[in-house]
C-alpha cells in the first residue's frame, strides 16, 4: 500500500506499509524533507510498526511525536504529514488525482440562488446524484454575504442597502462579511469528499485546499503570500478569503 502527502510550503511525504492482522507491517516512510539526526527517520518508522490499521490520522501523528527526541529537527514535513500520508497509503484518505469531478461555469444569476446553490448542491455530491465539482458562479447585482455567526445588525448599514439596491445574504460556512459586485471578483466553490482533508484540521486544509490558487497566482506573475488562517495576500494587499464547512 502506497500513500503520498505534499505538505503544503513544505515536502512530499510518502508511506509503503503492509497490512497484517489489522496492523501496520513493514513500514517505510520516505520524502524529500529533511530530518536531523539521521536516526529520527528510523525511530517514527518503528513507532508506526504494529499501529492498528484503523488509527486515524491524529493518532498516527501521537505516535510519531512520542518517538521524537527533544533536539530533533524536521523540516519541510510534521508528525500529522506522516499520520495522513499513512492514511491515504490504507486507501483511507483521497489525493486530488483520487477525485473525478466537473468544473461547472454556471450562468448569470440572483444573488440568492448562489447562495442557495451552495447548500442543496452538496446534498446531491452527498447523495450521489452529482459528481464533486468546482462551481463559478456570476450574479446579477450586488451583493453582501456575510458569514454563517455573524449579526446582522452588527454588520450592515440597512440605509445603505435600501439606497443602492444591494441584496443580503447569509452563507453556510463562518468567516466575515463580502461585499461582491458584478464582474469585478471571482467566487468559487469547492465541493469534494471530506476524505480530501482527512486527518487535517481547518487550520490545515485551508492551505492545502489553497495551493492551486497560489500556483496559479504564480504563474500569471503575482507575487502572492499565504496569510493565515484563510487569506492570500500580496505586496498591496488582500487578494482572497476562503471558509469551509464540513457535512457530515
């Protein structure tokens, strides 16, 4: 069983192990990181042999750190890197390569539905009736969004709304408030299995869910920075936010 896990600002983790009465059997873990010593790589190898092969990713990562020594220098990979690289090598955990999903550029419409779309939409992803999918959408006037716990009173100015027409709506996932124009920014929407992100927490997925953009942020010459816990950022500013929710 082959299992592999990119890091994200950091290395590819990669695991082989076997499976024998429920436990993990002849471990090896591998990468491009860096450890210091050398024997640390052979200490978190042993502490995953004989793990029962239903660990999850958090315990995998419990037993890696209780194998490291105090002066240990990993770099470029974390004990929850190797718990969910184990993960994936058990066919636990998916890579985006593991996923067949649509890229859906949806057509102009109400604000409204937008929002809507982005709650019934997962009820079909999660009853089968529609593949994961990376939806764009486009409105047809402006909006603000405002997070899943915020107030509305603490938020809007309801003069300002009434005076130039500006619809509000509440997402499902937290975060702050948006205020969104027509043609002048770009919404999407990631639905995918939570199997994804298995092991991480938020903290950890946003980058991971994220690295795509900053590849692509690259590659059209913007020097873009990761800001956590959710932004993008460049020299003169914010570029994005993202918010994620998780159905069970």
């Amino acid at each position: 069983m082959h299992g592999e896990y990119k890091v994200p600002g950091g290395k590819l983790v990669v695991v082989d192990t076997d499976v024998e009465e429920d436990r993990l059997a002849r471990v090896s873990v591998s990468g491009d990181f860096f450890l210091d010593p050398d024997d640390a790589l052979t200490r978190i190898t042993a502490s995953l042999e004989g793990a029962p092969a239903s660990s999850s990713a958090k315990d995998l990562a419990a037993r890696v750190a209780g194998a490291l020594h105090e002066g240990d220098t990993l770099m470029g990979v974390t004990p929850e890197a190797v718990g969910i690289a184990v993960r994936r090598a058990l066919g636990a955990a998916l890579s985006w390569d593991d996923i067949d999903f649509d890229v859906i550029h949806g057509p102009v419409v109400d604000p409204m539905i937008n929002v809507a779309m982005d709650e019934t939409l997962v009820e079909d992803v999660a009853a089968g009736r529609r593949k994961p999918f990376m939806r764009l959408w486009e409105w047809n006037g402006p909006q603000v969004v405002i997070g899943s716990f915020q107030s509305y009173q603490n938020e809007i100015q309801q003069d300002g709304v009434d005076r130039y027409g500006i619809t509000v709506s509440r997402r499902v996932t937290g975060g702050g408030a948006m205020f969104m124009e027509p043609g002048n920014c770009i919404t999407y929407s990631l639905v995918i299995p939570t199997a994804l992100v298995e092991g991480m927490s938020f903290e950890q997925a946003y980058p991971y869910l994220d690295q795509w953009v900053m590849e692509v942020l690259d590659k059209l010459g913007i020097k873009a920075t990761y800001v956590p816990l959710n932004d993008i950022a460049s020299e003169f500013g914010k570029i994005g936010g993202a918010a994620q929710k998780r159905w069970a």
